[in-house]
C-alpha cells in the first residue's frame, strides 16, 4: 500500500488471452503441451510471458503487519498458485508492525525454502537493506502495496498504488462534492511515513487546482493506528471545527470509516471522500452520507505479483529495468458507479498482465 487501508474484493481477477508482437514471448500455460491445449484447469489467462513450469517457485506474500487492506492478498494468492500451478502461495501477516520481526520471519520463510518473496515494507526507509538481503541469497523479491522511499529500489519490481495520483484523485472528489469552493480538512496516516508526505503532496495539488476557491483547512495525521484512535480524532475535530468545514478527504482506512460514521451521526454537511471499499463505506455511499471513494487493487497486486515472481525465479524472464516500479490502479467510486466500478478494476489488472509481459519483462 503504500495506503495502509482495506479493500474487500474477492477473489482473484480473470485475465484475456493477449497476443503481442516480436518484443515478447507467447504466453503458455503451465502444463500445457507445445502445439496444444491444455485442460481448462491449466489455463492461467492473459498476457504474453511464457510460465512453463512453475511448480518449483513457492512465494511467500508478506505485509508489514496485521490491516485490513491486506487480506484480498490471501485470497488472491490462494487462487494464483491453483492458477499459475505454483510450489506454494503463502500469506504470512504478523500483528506487529516492526521491520526487525519481519526481517527474522523472511529468514525463517526462506530458510523452509520458499524463493519468491511479495512484501509489504514496514520501514520503507530501511527495507532495501532487506530486500538486498534476500537477493544475495538468489531469491525473487518484489515490494507490493509500497515502495521504498527515495528513487532506489532492491526489489526486482515494486507493484503499488501511486499514493499521489490516489490522493489527488480523492481530493479532487472532494471539491467537487463541496461544488468546487470551501474548506477541507484532510485525514491521513503515520505523518513520518514517506507515503503519507506523498499523499499531502497529492491533496495539495488538488487544492492548488482549485484557484483560490478552496482552503486546506487542516491536515491530521497519525489517526490510523487504530479504529478508536481515528473516531476520537475525528470527533475532536468536528467539535472544534465542525461549522468550518465543507468537505473531509480522507487517504487512510481508519479515518475514512470513523469520518463517515462521525458525519452521519452529528447531521453535518461536510461531503466526505474516503479510501477502499469497506462495506460500511459502499453503504455510505449509497445512502448518500459519504460522496465518493477512491478503490486500490490489492487483488492485482497479489495476483500479478505471484504470477512475475515465478516467472523470474524459473529465469523465463528478466526485467528490464530492474527495481522498476507499476502503478497498481485507483479507482473513483461514486453512486453513479457503485454497481459497476469493479469491472474497470478487473480491467486494469488485465491490463497490468499485459504491461509485464510487453515492458516489464524480458522473456526468451
């Protein structure tokens, strides 16, 4: 994530079988005889790589700790070694958040033979150091959901939101909403976190679009801890702002579920714009309560990241640029979408299959 937020989707996207030029290979299902097909089983889908045999990579999906957000990434994973007929698939999510007990349960995974790691960050400032680590050993790495700060990364591929263009995308919802004039309060996360910075950087812009029309009222970070840390600062701030403020654009999980029940409960009119699609927040949205959304794809994530893994480790393929970071996709959900808005997710992890395989990866 970079966003350290939920998002409920089931299941893992179908992707389209794609045909690409020379650039790239054909794509091949695993187990399926040259000249051939195989059985409806063994079909893995879209895209343009080549996955032979990936019976001996075993990935292990590892967030930063216990969230919400996460848990598409079991499912996702699950069904992606039934897909791609994986070693393993194994989502290993600890309730703390500390980069030294992730660090000590990578060892223990790659020590019992898993080679192909997706991994959330805890420290995005010291997790390169990790992701070095475990590539001295001859192992895969990818960093899903967050990217390292700064312009290195370690990881053969880092597949996440770009936290900026989501956050932007949610404050411009926003303003819309308030009919493009008023205050904004902003809610976010862990206020030393680089992501966090990129998300006020995101939420800045929109309002610098706004040509004077819209003020940042307040940015509150550190609110999503926790569900009760986020409802008493969201209650704080309504008590002492609540009459100030026009619109609640909020980039972090907690926040955005404690901003929707605190609006609805005190009667206000603030239009509020949340992260992810908790069910509580769909309801919001189609009660009218909260105006918008903005989705991630951390099913995408799981999927397509397993999926490359193994395609590296089996050394099918290369990258090309390695330490290159994918966008995963954000999502704009309102009413007038809310029945429909997973198609254009499904689209999007179609799309990013075929983006690997065109100019992500190399494969011979």
């Amino acid at each position: 994530m970079r966003l350290r937020t939920r998002s409920l989707l089931p299941g893992v996207v179908a992707v389209a079988l794609l045909a690409t030029g020379s650039a790239a290979c054909t794509l091949k299902n695993s187990g399926e005889p040259a000249g051939g097909r195989g059985p409806a089983s063994a079909r893995a889908g879209g895209g343009s790589a080549v996955l032979d045999d990936g019976s001996a990579t075993k990935v292990a999906l590892v967030p930063g700790g216990a969230h919400p957000y996460f848990q598409p990434w079991k499912t996702a994973g699950a069904q992606a070694k039934k897909t791609y007929r994986l070693g393993d698939v194994r989502f290993d999510e600890r309730a703390e958040w500390d980069q030294q007990k992730q660090n000590n349960l990578l060892s223990t995974l790659a020590a019992r033979g898993y080679n192909a790691f997706g991994v959330f960050g805890v420290s995005p400032t010291d997790i390169n150091t990790t992701f070095a680590d475990l590539k001295s050993q001859g192992l895969t790495v990818a960093s899903l959901g967050s990217c390292p700060a700064g312009t290195k990364d370690e990881a053969d591929f880092c597949l996440s939101t770009d936290v900026e263009l989501a956050a932007y995308k949610a404050a411009r919802a926003t303003i819309d909403a308030m009919g493009g004039k008023g205050r904004i309060v902003h809610l976010t996360g862990n206020n030393v976190d680089a992501n966090t910075q990129l998300r006020i950087k995101g939420v800045a812009r929109a309002v610098r679009e706004a040509g004077g029309e819209v003020k940042l009222l307040q940015t509150v970070t550190d609110i999503d801890k926790d569900l009760q840390t986020a409802q008493k600062a969201v209650s704080d701030l309504l008590t002492a702002k609540g009459k100030q403020i026009q619109g609640i654009v909020s980039t972090a999980y907690n926040p955005a579920v404690a901003a929707a029940d605190a609006v609805r409960s005190a009667g206000s009119r603030a239009k509020v714009v949340a992260i992810d699609d908790d069910a509580k927040i769909l309801g919001s949205i189609e009660q009218g309560t909260v105006a918008a959304t903005v989705v991630q794809n951390p099913v995408g994530q799981a999927e397509i990241g397993a999926w490359a893994l193994a395609l590296l480790q089996t050394e099918q393929c290369t990258m090309r640029r390695p330490g290159q970071s994918v966008d995963s996709g954000s999502f704009v959900v309102t009413k007038e979408n809310l029945a429909t808005y997973d198609r254009a997710r499904k689209a999007k992890t179609d799309q990013l299959k075929k983006r690997f395989a065109d100019d992500v990866l190399t494969c011979g």
